[in-house]
C-alpha cells in the first residue's frame, strides 16, 4: 500500500514538473490562429511546387528579411534536389499541430506533414511564423510526435 | 503464484489457444500502435511518431514478431534433443509480446502524446518500456524453455544470439527496405 501511494505521488510529481517546465506548449484547437497556419499551408505548398517544377521561389514580402536571404536560388536546388533525392519529389502538405513559446506567445510555431513520392513515411515540415505574421523560420525533417 | 502466472503462463496456455490469444495481441498491439504513434519494431528503443500509415506499423512489428520467432525455431532445432511443435513455440512466443502494449497504452493519455522533448514525459516512456521489455523477454524465453525443451548448456547463448540476430536483420530491413 505505502508502495503504491508512493509511485502513485512520483507520477503526480513528475508530471507537474513536467507541465511547470515546459518551454513551449501546444496549442488547442480554439486557441489556434487559422489566418497564421494559411499563411504558412500557402507558403510551404507553393514554395516545394515551384521548387519541384524546376524553378525556384521568389519572396515577396511574406518571409523576414534574413529568411528570405537564407533562401537564395541556389540553396533552394541544393537543398530540393538532396529532399528529392532521399525521399522522392513532393506531392502534399497536411496540417497537424501549433505550437507556441511560453516567452513569445506571438510567435507560432506550425507544424504540417508533408508526403514525399518515394516514403511512406510523412516528414515534418515546420514554419514559424512571427507577431507580425511573417515566416521567420523554415524547416524539414523526419517527424516526430514530442516537439524537438 | 500470481508473479509465476504473470512470468510463466505456459504451464496452462499452450498450442491452438495461444495462437489465438498471441495473433489477437499483435492486431491489438499494432492498432494501439498506429492510433498513439508508438513504433515498437524494436526489443532495444522506440520511436515517438505518427508519420506511416497503419500497414506500414502491421509491416515492421509483424516482421519484428516473426523474425524473433524464427530465430528461435532454428534455435531450438540447434539445442532441442527432441521434438517440439511448431505450433507451441508461434504461440506462446507471439503471446510473450503482450507487456509490449504498455507503452502504446501510456501514449494514449494526451500528456504524452505530445509534449517539448526535454519534458520529464520523456523518462516515464523509457521507464514504462524497459519494464515492458524486460516482461516481454522474460516470457519469451520462459516460452522457448517449456516449447523446445532444449537441454543444452549453450540455451542461454543460443537465445541471446537468436535475439540479437534477429534484432539485426529486422532492423535492416525496416530501415533499409521497407519505404
């Protein structure tokens, strides 16, 4: 019994813990902002179609400014054609979750499944989107249930 | 008498029975699997992700289940002095998978389903699936002890190799080959 009332208060413990010491948490489905996550469906569709016809995405205005430079023509090949390499070309985006920052509850963190032609595996692609609605950050990669 | 039940239930459970309760297990194993985004291919770690359709679960945890099986059929000819039914060893092996299920179980709870990778979440679920583990191992090998029968001194080694081998190949395959 003291056995049992004892793991049973660990278990309460940690996950207090774990609650108080989250950096980032996810967001609820009415607590979501729907004109950021179309802002950042949009941007992750056109910019692998484009990539995918063989040209290459043009900003304007959607992304920061050092986002936008991170992005240059030629990053946008190499880093498409190492994608279409491994995991075939791209094919859809599918949203899944928000999350946010406990310091900057502005910024948004959404978080889309993409569909690759050669795995049946879905990657993560991931935008971030700033308090004034503009893409702050850019990634893909393996997904994952737990935010990294 | 109920940690000898909960370790060694093939005194009572054997054959045809076994076979249906362990292929019930691995359908529900699997389901609970794919439905909390669990991928337990593995009898040494785990992966946190809801990213492959449901055939791509029943794939790799059916592989793992068989490849562990037929490595402890090829085991047991190599040390059994006498002659053990097939039927026995699919059984009861398929049936030690059971404590996997813990795991998937645990993720069904929203907390930990999704949570920040440093949360304290994290050592419960590698806390949950060692217990887990341990328990499935032990009833596989107590399963390969009653079905083979083996009388040899090389059993211990002849299992730990059978596991580790087939840990290998399944591993090779899902990462390799499977899509």
């Amino acid at each position: 019994m003291k056995t049992s009332q004892t793991l049973f208060f660990a278990f309460v413990a940690l996950l207090s813990l774990s609650a108080c010491s989250q950096d980032y948490q996810k967001l609820s489905e009415n607590q979501t902002d729907l004109r950021k996550i179309e802002i950042a469906r949009d941007f992750s569709d056109r910019f692998y179609n484009t990539l995918k016809s063989g040209k290459t995405y043009e900003f304007s205005g959607e992304a920061t400014e050092p986002m936008a430079n991170l992005l240059s023509a030629d990053k946008q090949k190499e880093i498409y054609q190492q994608i279409s390499n491994q995991f075939g070309h791209y094919k859809s985006i599918q949203y899944a979750e928000t999350w946010t920052s406990v310091k900057q509850s502005d910024t948004h963190i959404i978080r889309f499944k993409g569909e690759f032609e050669k795995t049946a595996k879905r990657l993560e692609i991931r935008v971030v989107i700033n308090d004034e609605g503009k893409i702050a950050g850019f990634w893909i990669k393996p997904w994952l249930d737990p935010l990294t | 008498m109920i940690i000898s039940l909960v370790l060694n239930p093939y005194n009572r459970l054997a054959g045809i029975r076994a076979i249906f309760l362990g292929l019930i297990i691995h359908i529900v194993l699997t389901s609970i699997s794919f439905y909390s985004g669990t991928h337990i291919n593995s009898n040494l770690f785990f992966k946190l992700a809801s990213d492959t359709p449901f055939w791509y679960f029943l794939a790799e945890m059916s592989l793992h289940a068989s490849l562990n099986i037929l490595g402890l059929i090829v085991t047991g000819y190599l040390l059994s002095r006498t002659q053990f039914r097939l039927i026995d060893i699919i059984g009861t092996a398929l049936f030690s998978r059971a404590p996997l299920v813990l795991l998937p179980a645990a993720r069904l709870i929203p907390a930990f389903k999704s949570f920040y990778v440093t949360s304290p979440v994290i050592y419960i679920l590698i806390l949950i699936f060692i217990v887990s583990v341990i328990w499935s191992i032990t009833l596989l090998y107590n399963a390969f002890k009653i079905s083979c029968n083996p009388k040899s001194k090389f059993t211990n080694i002849g299992f730990i190799a059978a596991m580790l081998l087939s840990e290998g190949i399944s591993q090779f395959i899902i990462y390799q080959i499977l899509p």
